[in-house]
C-alpha cells in the first residue's frame, strides 16, 4: 500500500508543474485575449464604420449604425481563446485533445487570405457603387430629372426619379461585383 502511495506521490510530482504551466497559461492567455478584444472594440468604436455600414445595408444616409466592432471583437476573443485552448492541452500532453483543433486551426488560417480577398472587393464594390450612386444623383439633379417628370406628368405630387436611379446603380455595381467577391472566397 504505501509503494502504490508513493509512487502516486511521484507521478503527482512529476505531473504537477505541468498542471501548474497549463493553468498559468490558461489564465495569462484569457487575460491577453479580453485586452485585446476591448481594444479592438474600443478602436472600432471610435471609427464610424458601423455608420457606415449601416448606410451601405439600408441605402438611406444616417438610417441605422452596426455594432460592427462588437461582432469583430467577439471573433477575435473566440479565435484567441482556442489558441490559448490548444496551448492550454499542449502544456498537460493531451496531444489526442489538440490534433483536432490544430486541424481547425489551420483550415481557418488557411482561409484567411481569401477572407481577406473577398472583403476587398467588396470595400471595392461598395465605393465604385457609392461613387457611381452620386454621379447618377448628381447628374439627375443637374438635368432636372425630377422637376421635368413632375411636369410631364402634371402631378402635384412631387416624383423623385434620381434616387431609385441611383439606388438601382448602386445595387446593379454590386451584383456585377459578386461572382468576383464569391470567387475570391472560394
């Protein structure tokens, strides 16, 4: 009985500092990976891209903003904790536990590149659309389109024609931007 007690005590001994560098691990990298998505947050928050955004989805200036630098900073806590998750069973030699997700991992970093391809094309069709957008508004509004239909028609009710116009423009530049933007994206 007390060889079968010893030799626990040297296992646990010899197991402990492994648990002690897993669990230091454990906490530094959540640590890390609540700092740095507050301050992703917090740099996002400060930039008017949910405005923005908002205006892209809607169509309509000042319409709705999106919290987009909450959805970013979730992403990046998540994707940071899987990785302090892999180091994490690494530090206790579960390799069986870690092989699946260093798989995902790298599926994930693998795709990255295309992500990224597909988000600058879209920033590409939405500023081509937007610049296209005020031409087409700016040019109804020099040839007045408006007043001009309003008096063919000889209605009293005022018939904006220059922000449909524009608004299909706009939505007719994204879609010839989208077999582009799903290509990049795989």
């Amino acid at each position: 009985m007390i060889e079968v007690w010893n030799e626990s005590v040297a296992t646990l001994s010899e197991y402990l500092p492994n648990l002690v560098g897993a669990l230091a691990i454990l906490l530094v990298g959540w640590l890390l990976a609540t700092v740095i998505a507050a301050g992703i947050r917090r740099v996002l928050a400060h930039t008017s891209l949910g405005k923005r955004l908002g205006e892209w989805v809607t169509g309509e200036e000042g319409e709705k903003e999106i919290d987009v630098g909450e959805s970013i900073s979730r992403v990046v806590y998540y994707l940071l904790l899987v990785l302090v998750f892999v180091a994490f069973l690494q530090a206790l030699r579960l390799t069986l536990a870690t092989e699946p997700l260093n798989e995902m991992l790298t599926e994930v970093f693998a795709y990255l590149p295309n992500l990224i391809g597909g988000v600058i094309l879209m920033l590409a069709a939405w500023l081509v659309a937007t610049i296209m957008r005020a031409v087409i508004t700016k040019v109804a509004n020099v040839m007045k389109l408006d007043e001009r239909l309003g008096h063919e028609l000889e209605s009293e009710k005022s018939t904006s024609i220059a922000k449909p116009m524009a608004d299909v423009t706009f939505w007719l530049v994204i879609i010839v931007f989208l077999p582009a933007i799903l290509g990049a994206l795989g």
